[in-house]
C-alpha cells in the first residue's frame, strides 16, 4: 500500500464513562470495525485502568483525518499521540478493530510499570512497548479464537 502509516495515542476515559469503560469500549470496537473497513484502516484499541490505548495503521491521509476525528470524541480527553510514522507493514492485519485486553499473557508486559506503584500508567511507556502489549494482546486473542 502507498504510505502505510501507523499511529499510536493515550488517552484518558471521561468521567462519564469510566464506570462503565468496557462497555464503551465494546461500542467503540463496533462502529470503528464499520467505519474502519471502509477507509482500509486497522488497528487495536486497549481500554484498561481509566485508559485508553490505541493503535491505528492505514494510508496516511485517511489516518490522519480519522485521528482528528477520534480526538474529538467527547468520551476521552488529554489525548497524546506517542507516534505517527511509516510503517513496513500491518501489524493488525485482519482487523479493522481489535479489542485488546489485558490477557494473562499481556499482564507481564504491564508488570514493569505496575510494580512501581498504582496501576496502569501507559504515560511512563514508550510508544514501542505499548504497540508490543496490544500486538501481544492480539495474539493471546487470535491463539484462543
Ligand atoms: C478511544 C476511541 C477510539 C475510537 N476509535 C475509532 C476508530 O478507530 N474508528 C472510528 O471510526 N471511530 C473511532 N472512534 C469513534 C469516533 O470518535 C466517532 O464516534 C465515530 O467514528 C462516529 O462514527 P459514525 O460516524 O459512523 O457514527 C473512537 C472513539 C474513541 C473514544
């Protein structure tokens, strides 16, 4: 594909939805699956401990307007994008969009940062180490699909 990109963002979960963050979440998978396969992008979306964490890949105009689009949403706020950069190829090849979730598999990888002190806290993550834990989030999913 010409100019395959992908980007990877934090964001924290508005008060509005925090009590019901997996459920929003599920939400967001649905209509990003829809929309998402149309614009030929893909990508993972973590919500865990208040966050949310997401990767998305596609042509890089079609990503950069639905990244606009995204930080829009009312639902999160304090959006930082950790990366947006060429890519050689899909990493979530075959899903429009992912819901990632911290399997057992995936709980090691967060380990580090968890053992230093309350929670997740994908702020002290570098953007690789965070596209690792939803990579390693879609493969502990499509190894029990
Ligand atoms: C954390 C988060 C991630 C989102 N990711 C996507 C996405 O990958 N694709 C998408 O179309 N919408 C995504 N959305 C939803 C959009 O902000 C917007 O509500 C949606 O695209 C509107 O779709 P519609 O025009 O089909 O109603 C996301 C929202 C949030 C809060």
């Amino acid at each position: 594909m010409l100019s395959l990109y992908r980007t990877l963002y934090i964001s924290r979960a508005a008060p509005g939805v925090l009590d019901r963050l997996l459920e929003s979440a599920s939400q967001i998978v649905a209509t990003s699956d829809r929309n998402n396969s149309r614009l030929g992008v893909t990508g993972a979306l973590l919500a865990h401990d208040g966050w949310f964490v997401q990767a998305i890949e596609g042509e890089r105009a079609r990503l950069s307007s639905l990244l606009l689009k995204i930080a829009r949403d009312p639902r999160h706020g304090a959006l930082e994008i950790l990366t947006f950069a060429p890519a050689e190829s899909r990493l979530f090849e075959g899903w429009a969009m992912a819901h990632a979730t911290v399997t057992p598999e995936v709980a090691p990888l967060l380990g580090r940062v968890e053992a230093l002190g309350g929670g997740f806290d994908p702020d002290r993550m570098d953007a690789d180490v965070l596209v690792t834990v939803l990579g390693a989030a879609m493969q502990a999913r499509s190894s029990a699909a």
